[in-house]
C-alpha cells in the first residue's frame, strides 16, 4: 500500500504539473526533486528512530502522517502549494519505508531472511508495477487527478489500517549511553553498495518520472504506457520468484550480478530504439533486472549489519536509492527542457552502466570482505 498509493501519482505528476499549472520541464524536474531531497535528508534519522524507539510506535506514527499528506494533493489549488505539500510528504515517507522494512526483518526467522526480504521485495515491486497502471487508466478514461489522489489517499490509508493490527516481541532494552557517531545514522561499511545503487536509481528516476510525458509527445503511445508498467510488473514477478530460489541458497552477489546486468541493456534498448519495440522490450528487460537485482542488494546491506543497526542499514540503502532517484529527476528535467528527452534517456543508460562497472570492479569484492557471518 506505501509503493502502490506513491506509484500511482508519481508517473502522472509531469502530466499534471503541465496540464493544471503550464510547468516546463526544467521546473517540473525542480518541483518533484523537493519530495526526494526532504526523503533524503530523513532518512539517516529514520534509521537511528528506528533501532532507539519502538519499531511499532515509528511505523505507525510516520506511516499516519504519509497517509495524511495525501489530502494535501487534493486541495493544493497552487503550483507553490503543490510543490510545499510535495516536498514535505518526502519526510513521513523517508521514515514508513526504513521502519516498515525493519519490522518486517524483524518478523523473519533468521534461516529464511534472505528468501522473506525476496518476498517482501516482490510485493513492493508488485505495487510499484500496477500502481501506474491504474493511474493511467483513470488519466485516460476520467482524466481525473484529483480521483488519482483520492485513490493514493485511500490506499495508504488501507495500509495504515493493516500495519496497525502488527504483533511485535519487545526488544531487549538498550544499556548504557550509546555513542553518537556517524554510523549511528549511516552505515559506513555499506559506502560501496550505495554509490552502486544510487546509479542504478538515478536511471529509473529519469525512466519513471519521464515514461508518460515522454510517450504522449514523442511517440504517441500515452494509452500504451499502462501497458509498459504491466509488461514491466511481469518481469519482476518473473524474476522474482526465480531468484528467491538463488537466495535461500545464499548466491547473493551471483543474483546481484545477473540482475544489473540484464538491466543495464534494458535501458540501453530504451534510449537506443525509440520504437514501440524498445519501448515495451525495455520494460521487459528492465523488470527481469530489477528483479534479481534489488532483494539481493538489500540483503547485502542487512549483512553487512548486527541486529542492533538493522534500521540503521535499511535506511541506508533507501538514501542511496532516494539519491539517486532525486538526482535523476532533476538532471533527467534539466536535459530535457535542452536537448530533449532522448538525451535524458541516453544519460540514464551512462550512469546506469557507471553504476554497474563500479559494482564489477570494486563493490563486490568489498562486500566478501565485510560482509558478516
């Protein structure tokens, strides 16, 4: 419900800021980045709230607040008030997704932690994958933004309502003043991983924010691009399920290579072919990628970690992904207000490919080396 009702607005909003508001697209890429940088700079708080609070008490209470700030969507009559409750939302959702995460480590047997992260993977990239769907169908039938934040608003709320019914054991009660220090907030070890992951976001922030204004003046396939999302969600469902079986057999770097791998000319194809082939190809591709790719990047993070900096690693790894997703927002807007959305596709593909030379080269072996047992 967190990726599904975030998923349903987020290919819409550069439709929605240049239909209601006229915004071009250098703004557009300003106004949306602000959602992304207030993620960021929550997130490393987020992780230390949640290995020093009550896991349950941060879930609830952040998750209420995202829930809350969907409203906002509905009565911003203004393109400065859109942009105020835009960026204010990225801070309960930089918190929901750290400690949802956590908590639901938490509820995981040790001896099936890497397969349960695969699942809990799947549904999130399941809601991420459908959610668009469902937003372009009502775009296309209703062309109705404000039934798009209704249904973003009652989705979260459906999800407030499910993770309040979650049972948790107390934890042991932390003795003695701990230490302040950096790795209280991010974990260092994990340096590495997260400039790897932060490129391969920054070309999804550029694929997703761009995908539906992009299809509807370039190509014409604005009813296609529902299309795209399916096509995409059967890819990670694909890939998914295969890779948990990699997982629980420990091939955690192995499902991380393959996965970046095969994405990597996933984009390649959707800046190369500007065709409806490299288009839904693309989707294809992508979503086999990302697939394999992400629940093997979270498990790595989770152990290069003790338990008592589980939320510490997990909101790591999200301020990686949010970097790199705010960055592709807004270099992906600026190369498109002044080369066209061609070239923001094609420097998606280099920082992809950046991303994953970096994980070859340096990321995997440093992770062997720090990993725990």
């Amino acid at each position: 419900m967190i990726f599904f009702s975030f998923m349903i607005v987020m290919p819409l909003l550069p439709l929605y800021l240049s239909e209601e508001f006229g915004t071009d697209r250098h703004t557009i890429g300003i106004v949306l980045s602000g959602y992304t940088i207030t993620a960021l700079l929550v997130r490393p708080f987020s992780g230390y709230l949640v290995d020093t609070l009550p896991r349950r008490v941060v879930l609830l209470t952040s998750y209420f607040l995202f829930f809350f700030l969907f409203a906002g969507y509905i009565v911003a009559t203004s393109l400065t008030l859109f942009a105020i409750v835009r960026t204010l939302h990225g801070a309960p959702m930089g918190t929901v997704t750290v400690a949802n995460s956590t908590v639901a480590i938490d509820v995981l047997p040790s001896s099936r932690r890497a397969e349960g992260i695969g699942y809990y993977g799947l549904s999130n990239n399941l809601a991420t994958a459908i959610a668009p769907t469902v937003g372009l169908l009502i775009y296309q039938h209703l062309h109705s933004y404000n039934l798009i934040f209704t249904v973003a608003l009652i989705a979260s709320g459906a999800g407030l309502l499910i993770n309040s019914t979650v049972k948790m054991k107390p934890r042991p009660a932390i003795t003695g003043k701990q230490p302040l220090s950096l790795d209280r907030f991010l974990l260092l070890k994990g340096w590495s991983e997260g400039v790897t992951l932060a490129c391969l976001a920054f070309s999804y922030g550029v694929l997703s924010t761009y995908l539906a204004i992009y299809g509807k003046e370039e190509l014409g396939v604005t009813e296609g691009t529902g299309l795209f999302f399916a096509i995409l969600c059967i890819g990670l469902m694909t890939s998914r399920l295969i890779g948990v079986r990699t997982l629980r057999r420990g091939r955690i770097l192995w499902n991380c290579t393959i996965g970046m791998t095969i994405s990597v000319f996933g984009y390649l194809l959707f800046a190369a072919l500007p065709t409806s082939l490299g288009y839904y190809g693309a989707a294809l591709i992508i979503g086999l990628g990302n697939g394999h790719m992400f629940p093997a990047m979270q498990n790595m993070f989770i152990n290069l970690a003790p338990a008592s900096q589980r939320g510490t690693a997990n909101s790591t790894l999200l301020t990686a992904w949010d970097v790199g997703i705010g960055l592709g927002i807004l270099f992906g807007g600026v190369t498109a207000q002044w080369k066209g959305y061609h070239s923001a596709f094609w420097l998606a593909w280099i920082v992809n490919a950046a991303g994953v030379a970096f994980f070859y080269l340096y990321a995997a072996a440093h992770y062997r080396r720090n990993k725990l047992a």
